[in-house]
C-alpha cells in the first residue's frame, strides 16, 4: 500500500512534463486554418483528449489497482527469468556505455550530427505528394471528344469505350454518362469504372488506370483529351480533378492559346506527366462584325446602329406581346430565315444611315465567319487558359512539378502574361509551409511547457535535441519503405516529436532528483539512465509494435496511413538508440561550462590582480 504512493510521486514530474509536451505540440495544430487543418482537427483533438484522459488515469486509477493487485516481487522462473537475466544483463552494459558517452560526449555529439546530416540527405531523396494514390478499387474517366459532337455521335461513342473498358481484366462494371458535367456537354464523357476487390487481384490499380487510358486512346481516336484519376475521397478535398493545374492569365486570348500549346506540347512529351489537357475549346463557328469606322462615319452610321440592326435581324428581338382569345403571344422580330443563310445574306442586311436611307451591312462593316473558343475564363477581368496534368503511377507530386518549373524556365511567359500553379500542386506548397509554421509553434510550446516544469532555461533544449534525432530514422525508414512524403506522413512526423521527447523526460528528471540528493552530475546521471532504460524500452517498443499495423496495411486505403506507421516506427528506433547515448552525453555539458567559465574567470582576475601589482 505505501509503495503506491510512494512510486507516484517519484514519477509525478515525468508523467505531467511528458503529458503537457504531448498536448504543446497537438494543441496549436488542431486549430490549424484551411484544409490542413481540417485533417489534423480530427488527429489533435483525438490525441489531445486521449492523452489528458491517459494522464488522469495514470496518475489516480494506476496506482490504486497496483496497490490491490500487485503482490510482493519474488524470484522470477522460467521464461519471466530469462527475460529479466536478459534485461539486467543489457542495464549492466549500458551502465557502461552511459559512462563511456559522458567521457566522450564530443565523439556521441560527432555522430549525433552525422546522424542528422544523413537524415537531411534521406530527406532530400523522398519525393513528396499532397496524397498518395490510394487503391480503392474504383476510379474515373473521361473523354472529350470534338467539340460539336452530337449526342447520338456521343452515345455510339460511349458505348463502345465501355465494350472496350469492360474486357479489362478486374473490370467489374462501368458507368457511362455523356453531357453530364456542369455545362452539360454533349462532347463529354465520363466513366465511373469499379474494380475486382484489392485483395483479389494481383494488378495495382495505378496500372489498371494506365491500361484503360491506352484502351480509351485506341478505341476513341476522335477524342481530343482523355483522362483517369481518382474518385474524390473528401468534399472540397480536389482529388479527382486534375493533380496540377498550371493557370496562364493575360489579355488576349489568342496570344495565351499560341504560348498554352507550347507548353502543353512540352508537358506530353515529359514521361512525369499524364492526361495533359487543356481547357481551351476552340472550333466553335461564330459570326463576326468588324466595323469599319471611316466608311461607317461617311455614311453616318454608328457602331450602336450597326449592333442593334444586327442583333434585330438576326438574333432576334422583343417587340411586345399580341392577345387573342384570352391568350397572349410574344412577338420577335426577326430576318426569315431564309434571308439569314449566309454570308451574303448577312451582308445584305438593312442598316439605316445618319441620312435616314437604308445601306447594305457590308458597306459599313467586314464579315466573317471564324472559330473562336466555347467558353472564356476571366479571374480578375483577365482573360486565362488553364493546362491540366496528372501523375503516372510511381511518380510523386514533386517530382512532376519540378518538371513543370524546369518547361517554364525554359520558356517564360511573354510580357503582359503570368502563370501560377493551382491544384493539388498548390496544396502541397501550403500543406508544406503550413507545417513548418506547425513546427515551429510546437517547439516554442514545448520550450514554454518544459521550462516551466523543469525550473530550468537550459534543460528543456537538452530534452528537445531527441526530436530532430528521430527525423533521420523517420525518413531512412520513409525512403525504404518507398513512401511519399504526404499529409499523413507530416501527421506521423508531429506525432513522432510528441513521442520521442518523454524517453529524454525520463532521463532528466531523475538525474535531477539525485542531484538534489547530493550527488555529482555524471554520477546521477550514469546511475538514472540505467534505471530509466526499461519505461523508455518499454515505450519505445510499444509505440513500434502498434504502427505495425499501421504501416504494413492492405486494406482498400490503407496507403493513406502506411507512411504515418513507417515515420513514427523508424523515428522512434534511431531516437531511441540515439536518445539513450546523446541526453547522458549533454546532460554533462552545463558542468563544462561552469568550469570554463570559472577558469576564464580566474585567468582574468589573476591578470587583473597582476596588473594592479605591476
């Protein structure tokens, strides 16, 4: 009954500090703004509560069950024996290895930086991704064929693309629908394609969006852009449209069409990129009147009456309403239209002159009939053009967007024109900078929180260098495991820093506890990281078995989370090594610079009390 207690307190300290740096990084990140923080909202607050919960319980259920249940320690037999002559063993050698790192704590800190250098270098070797191309068994697809494409033309179309997508081996069924987008374009098709389960099928799914875009390619010559990407996985999320979007914005639509084409061209000929398209449509016939202001000016006719004979006689317009039998008819006055067939009709048209007499349309104005696009996009009373490409399976975001720099390096937009990227493209820059400023939230919470419970302004750094341990390991583990550096990976490297630092809590707070006791700073330090080596084992390898899961997992998803369970499993075994040598090694540091600076000071007062002899 009285060790209970007893043993509570002593851990009192560690438990608080290793809880409140835990909420110190969640804390900020679960009130994150935008789409990013939409997604760690769910992950912060789950281990916010989560974690406050643990702490409650660790520190009132805990100790009242171990003092009812717990019986007095007696010799351990059999398998229980041999694991504790195993640990006591390992406590015994590491013993000696603590003494050894505080003696040669320059040489720990030497490989400690190593170890961060080749963590940077891993760094630089793992592509990163918004998302990672998950296997769902279902995807989309979709054709545009010529613009102008009857709906007859459309279904034929259709139906056969889908004979032809259905003999895919793993294809269940399709769905097909043609004018269905959001201006309901008879040129457009899009297909909902559902696969054979995953765990019943040997091909990726990313393969089998390959092999229905080559199906889709031979089987529609006509179309003129064919895509497959993913069925959107979250509202508002973007995944299902296109992964970049490269936006040129200018003044003139026929200048950015001539530069959109070269960079399209350049973009198909790259092998990173897949369904480039772009949302210019032209071909579309219009009828165009361009006045000639000097013969319209000798005859008295003004661009006014010229747009308003035009519009009367061949659009059409109102002119009332007519009532018989209690029924009302509109009226619209119009050209018949066998007068309006072509472009001599058109010529021929009536305007009336400053004069009040009726001249022919041509002797005032040139007409033409000439293509021009189905839509203009205008963002800012700018005109712009936007290219659209996906990634092949087994090519990272990045690495598609380094491409798309490297094309418009090497063919800038002309002056009066810019481009910027949109897309999920644009949502890994934010993603990116949105974590950075996490980071750096978290780790001036963590130096709040950890000062205040250590009563010191030095020791918290100490505790917080087993962070950026634990990313070398995380992203070795990353790159070997051929992961993406994604959202959820970030989520895993968070997570990670919350982890890792209560194994060098741990350590400090008892070195702490016998240094108040009397005893030197390398003797409480070479006896409390012994006897922390179990709690630190033990959680280390806890953490590590249940991402296991995690991170080996093949349900339909699962490629969402496999790059957190990596992170967090190679993080914490490099940490851990890494921590048990690096927090005994500088915990020594404080006493160095005591006694440098008290050499210092001596040199300095023995020259001063020299000088004032002299």
């Amino acid at each position: 009954m009285e060790a209970a207690p007893k043993a509570t307190k002593r851990v009192a300290l560690a438990v608080l500090a290793g809880t409140f740096a835990t909420l110190a990084v969640f804390v900020p990140i679960a009130f994150m703004d935008g789409l990013v923080g939409r997604f760690f909202l769910q992950y912060g607050l789950a281990i916010v509560f989560s974690v406050s919960v643990s702490l409650l319980v660790a520190l009132t259920l805990s100790p009242m069950l171990a003092s009812r249940f717990l019986k007095s320690e007696k010799e351990k037999t059999g398998w229980l024996g041999h694991i504790e002559n195993f640990h006591e063993n390992m406590r015994k050698r590491y013993e000696k290895l603590v003494g050894w790192s505080i003696r040669r704590r320059y040489l720990v800190f030497l490989g400690a930086i190593i170890s961060l250098l080749i963590g940077g270098l891993f760094a630089g070797m793992v592509p990163a991704t918004f998302m990672p191309l998950t296997d769902r068994s279902e995807f989309l697809a979709s054709v545009e064929l010529p613009l102008g494409t009857g709906i007859e033309t459309a279904k034929e179309a259709s139906l056969r693309a889908d004979e032809a997508l259905r003999k895919i081996e793993d294809v269940e069924y399709v769905f097909v629908t043609a004018g269905a987008g959001a201006n309901q374009k008879t040129n457009l098709l899009d297909f909902y394609v559902d696969l054979t389960p995953k765990q019943d099928r040997s091909v990726k799914q990313g393969a089998i969006m390959d092999q229905a875009r080559e199906i889709l390619a031979k089987t529609l010559p006509e179309a003129n852009d064919i895509s497959a990407v993913e069925v959107p996985w979250v509202s508002g999320a973007g995944v299902g449209s296109a992964q970049i979007e490269l936006i040129i914005s200018g003044s003139d639509l026929t200048t950015i069409n001539e530069y959109a084409d070269i960079l399209a061209g350049e973009m198909r000929a790259t092998p990173e990129l897949v369904d480039v398209a772009s949302t210019y449509e032209g071909g579309r016939p219009e009828l165009q009147i361009r006045l000639d202001r000097n013969r319209a000016a000798d005859l008295g006719v003004t661009a006014r009456d010229v747009a308003a004979a035009s519009q009367t006689l061949i659009g059409g317009r109102d002119a009332g309403t007519f009532e018989a039998e209690g029924r009302r008819y509109d009226v619209r006055v119009r050209v018949d239209e066998d007068k309006r067939q072509t472009l001599n009709d058109v010529a021929r048209l009536p305007v009336r002159s400053g004069s009040g007499s009726l001249v022919d349309l041509a002797a005032v104005a040139d007409i033409e009939v000439a293509d021009s696009p189905s839509q203009i996009d205008r963002v800012d009373r700018a005109r712009q053009i936007t290219i659209m490409a996906n990634t092949p399976p087994g090519v990272a975001l990045s690495v598609a967007v380094a491409q798309v720099d490297k094309i418009l390096a090497s063919h800038p937009p002309p002056e009066g024109m810019s481009t910027k990227m949109e897309g999920m493209a644009r949502r890994l820059a934010d993603t990116t900078s949105a974590i950075l400023l996490a980071f750096a939230l978290a780790f001036i919470a963590l130096y709040i929180v950890l000062a205040s419970q250590f009563d010191s302004f030095g020791q918290p750094v100490l505790i917080m260098l087993t962070a950026p341990l634990s990313f070398s390991g995380a992203f070795i583990a990353l790159w070997l495991s051929n992961q993406e550096l994604s959202m959820f990976a970030q989520i895993g490297l968070i997570a990670l820093m919350g982890i890792v630092m209560k194994n060098g809590i741990l350590l400090v707070d008892l070195a702490n506890e016998y240094r108040r006791n009397g005893m030197s700073v390398a003797d409480a330090m070479q006896k409390a990281a012994p006897e922390r080596l179990r709690p630190v084992l033990m959680t280390a390898l806890a953490a590590i078995f249940g991402m296991m899961p995690v991170a080996f997992a093949q349900s339909d998803g699962a490629e969402w989370r496999n790059a957190m369970g990596f992170i967090i499993m190679g993080g914490l075994a490099t940490s851990t090594f890494l921590t048990l040598l690096v927090v005994p090694a500088a915990y020594a540091l404080p006493d160095d610079y005591a006694r440098l600076k008290t050499r210092i000071r001596a040199k300095l007062s023995g020259e001063f009390w020299r000088e004032r002899r002299a």
